[in-house]
C-alpha cells in the first residue's frame, strides 16, 4: 500500500477567519505569545500497490482541482514513505 | 411561448421550492432538474439555488460542480443559455469557473441573515434588464461562507467591463470585496449572487418583490429573442 499526503491551505494574503477564532481560543485557555493561527485540511489517501507515475500525475491533477481550489487555496502534496 | 425555467436541485438544496415559486410568479414554467440526472429537459434558462448541496463537504459548492447535471449545465451556459446561481449556487458557478474568483467565510465569523440594500449596477444582464439602472432594492441575504474574492487582477478587470452587477449598501455583511454582491460572465447570461431574490416575490413573506425583477429579466430576454 501507498498513502499518500495532501496538505490544503489558505494562501497566506487571505483572511482566515477559523483560524482567527481558534487563535482567540488559544488566548483564553492560557497561552501567551501566539501571534497567528492558520487552519488547513489534511487529505491521506491511500492507495492500492505502489504507485505509478500516472496515478501520481492523476493526484497532482485532482489535489490542483477538486482538493484544492487555487483561486484560493495552495497545495502541498508527498509520499508518506513510513506507510 | 412560455419561457421554461429550471431549478436544480442537490442533495442539500434548500431553497428550490421558493426558486420554483418565485419562476411561476415571475411568469415562467417552472421545471425541477436532479443533480444526478445529465438531462436539462430542454428548458430555456437554469437556476441553481440556495442551500448546502453535499453539505458543504470539501468546500462550498465544490463537490455538485461534479455532478452530472452540471456537465450540460456548464455546456449550455456557454452556449449563452441564462443561469443563475443563487447562494450555493453562485459557489457554484465559481466552482464551475463559469464566473471567476471564490466565496469565502464571512469575515466577521457570523452566519449573517438580514433583509440586505442593493444596488444593481449592470442592467443589461439576461437576469437584470428589467432593473433600472443603478437601482436599489431590497432582498434577504443568509450566509456564512459568503465573502467574495478574486485576485487584484480579476477584480479590477470586473469593475472595468461592468461585471459587478450587484453591489452591497449601507453594510457590507460579509467582507467581500469592492462590497460585490453579485457578477455576471463576459456575455451577461451567467449572474451569481449571494443575496436571494427568490424570496422576495410575495409581500406576505418577503420584505419586498424586487426578486422578481431576476425572473422577469430571463423571461424578457427570452421571449423577446424568439419574438
């Protein structure tokens, strides 16, 4: 089997509101100093066998399109090799 | 002729029996579509409407740009039948790429609903042309992930081609940019906007029946082209 990793985030100009609000959590439950929190998605997909390059090129594809809307959003995709 | 208007509905659509109303109020023969069916039934023009297709999975509207209908829809738009995207539909359409830019969750981290000022800011739209120009009106507005965004650049060329064709007054509700309520593609055919005019088409329910005007725009366009 091979899993593979997607990391979805808000690109960094954007407001983020969820994160705004758990920063403000974070404030109030006793931790000081925290200057930023940023909220994301984390895809783990396992699949099948090993890899090939064409099912890796079909991920990248669909991680830039359906996971991730780039209008908005950056990507971050790699190979969880300890799986 | 009688303009045929459909209404899509997903799985988590709620407001397609006001769409359906609002079409046959507005004039028009109302038909329901189902997502999963890659048939438009041979109608004239198609409204997505409000609500929490897939329940918002993944990210608004991202999940029913895949469906089926979708295909047909996002084929007959370019081939300048009017859709409208209401809400969830106006992510929708954004998911399509058949308008630019993304909505994004309201600024103020509140679900906002309220009765919401406009200005129509582009009349010549299929869903607009029976506004006057610069026209104020008032229909409800309900969302959390409402707040429109685009890049510099996309911003920049909509308010210089006259794509912005719904603006906010008085408050801006949910931190969109340039106060953008609602766009329209290159052709005017496609509109998006956040606000819902479908419930605004009756005086006992609505705060007024400016929504109307959305309708009787496709069903001017319409029938004045086959006249």
């Amino acid at each position: 089997m091979a899993r593979v990793i997607v990391d979805v985030a808000l690109k960094p100009e954007i407001l983020d509101p969820q994160g705004r609000a758990v920063q403000g959590a974070l404030g109030r439950l006793g931790l000081t100093g925290v200057t930023d929190v940023r909220q994301g998605k984390q895809f783990v997909i396992d699949v099948d066998g090993d890899l090939d390059q064409e099912q890796l090129n079909k991920l990248h594809e669909l991680a830039g399109s359906l996971l991730a809307n780039p209008v908005i959003e950056d990507y971050e995709l790699r190979i969880d090799e300890s799986a | 002729m009688t303009a045929r208007i459909a209404v899509v509905t997903f799985p988590g659509t709620l407001d397609d029996r006001d769409a359906m109303r609002a079409v046959e109020l507005g004039g028009a023969q109302p038909v329901s579509l189902w997502h999963g069916e890659a048939d438009l039934k041979n109608v004239d023009a198609v409204i997505l409407p409000g609500g929490f297709s897939y329940g918002d999975y993944l990210r608004c509207g991202a999940i029913s740009r895949f469906a089926p209908v979708m295909d047909k829809v996002v084929d007959a738009a370019n081939g300048g039948m009017p859709v409208l995207g209401i809400c969830n539909g106006f992510q929708i359409l954004c998911e399509s790429h058949l308008l630019p830019g993304a909505l994004l969750r309201n600024e103020s981290r509140h679900f906002v609903c309220r009765d919401q000022k406009l200005r129509v800011e582009n009349n010549q739209t299929a869903w607009t042309n029976t506004f006057d120009s610069e026209q104020e009106i008032l229909i409800p507005l309900k969302n959390g992930e409402g707040r429109y965004f685009a890049d510099e650049h996309t911003i920049a060329e909509l308010e210089d081609t006259g794509r912005v064709v719904f603006r906010y007054l008085d408050v801006n509700p949910n931190g969109s940019l340039n106060d953008i309520a609602g766009i329209t593609n290159e052709r005017g055919n496609v509109v998006g906007l956040m606000p819902h005019p479908e419930h605004a088409v009756e005086s006992l329910i609505g705060p007024s029946l400016d929504g109307l005007g959305l309708i009787t725009s496709a069903v001017n366009q319409l029938t004045g082209a086959s006249a």
